[in-house]
C-alpha cells in the first residue's frame, strides 16, 4: 500500500493541476476568439453575397462590395485584437 501524500505534496500537487488548466484556458481562449473571427468574417460575406443577389434580382445597380466587405473585415479584426 502507498503511503498517503502529505500537505506539502498535496498543496504542489494542486498547484500544478490549476497552472495546467491555466494553460490549457489560455489556449483555448485564443482557438475560440480565432474562430469567432473566422465565423464573423464568412456571415459578413454571405450577408454582403445575399445584398448583391437581392439587388441584381430587383434590377438595381449593384454596388462593388469587395471594398466593403475588406473594410469590414479589418473593422472585425481591429475589434477582436483589442479584447
């Protein structure tokens, strides 16, 4: 039979397992506000690709949305690198 750990064991064993969550939190902060991003940036194009499609329908002139959607885009990443 293994001899119970004592306090100070127990005290370097807990520390270790929350400096390991710690970790892997900050980690996964970083994965998800990528893919938030990521997600943001594909819904503002398809919400630009349903504009153009909507105003082509109805015979409108359809603005260039490139620059829009690449201006919004940049507007996204400016937000997200400042949280």
């Amino acid at each position: 039979m293994t001899a119970p750990l004592d306090l100070d064991e127990l005290l370097a064993q807990e520390e270790a397992e929350h400096a390991f969550a710690a970790r892997r939190d900050a980690r996964m902060r970083a994965l998800w506000a990528e893919a938030e991003a990521a997600l943001r940036a594909d819904i503002g194009l398809v919400i630009e690709l349903a504009e153009m499609a909507s105003a082509t329908a109805r015979g409108e002139r359809v603005i260039p949305t490139e620059a829009r959607a690449a201006r919004r885009l940049r507007q996204e990443g400016a937000q997200l690198s400042r949280h």
